[in-house]
C-alpha cells in the first residue's frame, strides 16, 4: 500500500513531536538529575535536587502526557483520521 503525502505530512509531524517531547524527557530525567546536586540552591523550601527527585520530574511527565494527547487528537481531527467516540 503505497502512502499518499498526506500521510507522509501526519507522520512527520507525528515523529517530529514525539522526538521533541522525548528529548525533554531524557533532560528531565537524566541530565538535570545527574546535575541537580551540582545546583544547590532552595526552591519552594526544599534543596532543588530533592525537589527535582521527588515531585518536579513527576510533573514535568503529566505536563508532557497532557500536551503529547491534545496535539495528537488536534492533528488527528485536522487530517481527518480521529477516532469515533462511544456513547
């Protein structure tokens, strides 16, 4: 089955941003958390690196899940291929 360019476009914008978005979570995840010690300073009255550790990470992953299913089901209703609601 041969891909019109319509699919092509939907799939690389796809693509484009589950890379964004996974690249914020490889910093969140690794690279501040590797550096958080490093950053010492308070931060809603707790040292950053414990903050990072124990909530800030946490919501950084909602804040990605909740844009990651509003972009999609905006791009899937713009192309045409959403899916159909139960009632």
């Amino acid at each position: 089955m041969q891909l019109s360019a319509k699919h092509h476009e939907y799939w690389s914008r796809n693509l484009r941003t589950t890379a964004v978005l996974l690249a914020i979570w490889f910093v969140v995840t690794y690279v501040i958390g590797y550096f958080a010690r490093s950053i010492d300073f308070n931060f809603f009255g707790w040292p950053f690196y414990f903050w990072v550790g124990a909530q800030g990470a946490l919501v950084i992953y909602v804040l990605l899940i909740g844009y990651y299913a509003r972009y999609m089901n905006r791009l899937d209703r713009e192309y045409g291929v959403e899916e159909e609601e139960e009632a």
